[in-house]
C-alpha cells in the first residue's frame, strides 16, 4: 500500500529539520586552538582579572581567523610541552633562540620587551653592579625561572643561577637579599614591585645600566608538526597583522595602560 503524501511529508520533517540544526551547528561551531601559558604574568596576564591584555588580544585574533582560542594556565616549564605533546598548538609570549627554532616554529612578532636586571639595596644606594659581557656577573647570586630563554645563556657563561617558578618569587628573594640580580622585561619588573611593597620600600629597587635584551621580540610557538601547523601560523600572522592595521591593537595596549612596542 502507498502511503498517503502527507504521512509522507511529515515523517521527512523531523530528519530534514534534524539535518538542518546539524549543519547550522558544524558552520557555526568554531575550530578550539588551545594556548598555553602562565596565570602569572602581569601586566599581561593577571591572576584576579579574567579578561587581560592577552586573553583579550587573542579574542580579537580569533575573531579574525574564525576560531576560539582556549588558555590553559601552566608552570612556564609545562608550556612548552604541552606544545611539544600537541596538548596545545601554541604557547605566548616566547622569545626566539638557536635551540628553540631547531624544534619549535614561531608566529610573527607580538610586541616587543626589553629585558634588565633587577637589584636592590635597603639603603636606596644603589651599589654599582656594571657588565659588559655576561661572564662578568660571575661572582653574584641571579635569581632565573627554569625553561626561561636566558638559560643556556648563563649556562654558557658559567653563572651562578638559582632558579624558581615565578618573577614573583624573584622580586621577594630580592628584597629578602638571597639573590643579588634578576632579569625581568621592564613592565613585570616595576608592576610587581609596585604591587608586593609600599612606596618607601618600591624606591630601593633599581636596574642595571646595561639591558640583557635591549629589544626582543614576543611570539607564539608552536610544534613544527602540529595538524595544519603552517596554514595556522600563516592566518593567525595575517589577523595580527590586520588588528595591528586597523588600531585595534593599540586601543587594547591603552584600555590596558601598557606602554608597548609592537
């Protein structure tokens, strides 16, 4: 017996209706590209804020290349590799070196960061701690984090390094007097100092003449044999490239109050 039409008609709607939703949900749905990085990097990332500098820049990134950006907060070691496990595609804000760019690939510029030496002196006179080449730190306690791009720099230059987890922990040790100097961009160093101690306290601290990077640049990096790796990198400089353009990304660095070079 032929079914009557409109039993037809009506048993086809709910799959040509269950059809429909499906589609619209795949074209909607965003492609996830986790990003791992550290909660403790301010100003850039702040522990008690959720929408930050960097989360915000990446939402306007993501925007542009239609995916959805998920962090993931880690030790700085853990970072780089949940990359190295394609637990992420990427992990910010890493500085370019000779051993990384033998196993990681990295996104265009970001900003640009100096990076100078921290000390201090309870009697706010500054001793006078002066370098020409790294090798002449020898002799003083430096205060790093392991995983850091300046390790096989001291490493090579045979200086006494204690390292810890976090800036935060060196700024203390610092006051404290257990290390000598550390090496910090110059936005984290005064925001954390300005942060952890009161102002009779904050004018103690002081950097050296020389910088250990005068300018160096902050990128994404990311496993050379990620799924689609060199297509990602090629659309995500292409949406830097145009929130740069088209003043969004100066308008985030002042809702921020960063002083950034990009």
């Amino acid at each position: 017996m032929t079914p009557h039409p409109r039993f037809t008609y009506a048993c086809r709607l709910p799959a040509i209706l269950l059809v429909t939703f499906c589609g619209i949900r795949t074209l909607s749905a965003k492609e996830v590209l986790v990003i791992a990085t550290n909660d403790d990097y301010p100003p850039f990332i702040l522990k008690d804020q959720k929408h930050s500098f960097l989360p915000d820049l990446f939402k306007q990134i993501g925007d542009q290349m239609g995916v959805t950006f998920e962090f993931r907060y880690l030790p700085w070691q853990r970072c780089a590799q949940a990359v190295q496990n394609h637990e992420a595609w990427g992990a910010i804000p890493y500085t370019r070196n000779e051993e990384r760019d033998k196993i990681y690939d990295f996104s265009d510029p970001i900003y640009f960061s100096d990076a100078k030496f921290f000390a201090y002196d309870p009697k706010g006179e500054a001793p006078q701690i002066s370098y020409q080449n790294l090798s002449d730190l020898d002799g003083w306690t430096i205060g790093g984090i392991q995983g850091y791009y300046y390790v096989p720099m001291f490493t090579d230059a045979g200086l006494d390094v204690d390292y810890v987890h976090s800036e935060e922990q060196n700024i203390k040790r610092l006051q404290l007097g257990r290390i000598d100097i550390t090496p910090l961009p110059s936005p984290i160093g005064w925001y954390l100092i300005n942060k952890l101690f009161p102002p009779d306290v904050a004018k103690n601290f002081y950097t050296l003449e020389k910088p250990l990077l005068s300018e160096a640049s902050l990128h994404v990096m990311a496993s050379k044999n990620y799924p689609d790796n060199a297509n990602l990198l090629v659309r995500f400089n292409a949406a830097l490239a145009k929130i740069k353009n088209n003043g969004t990304f100066a308008e985030l660095i002042n809702r921020h109050g960063l002083v950034l070079s990009f």
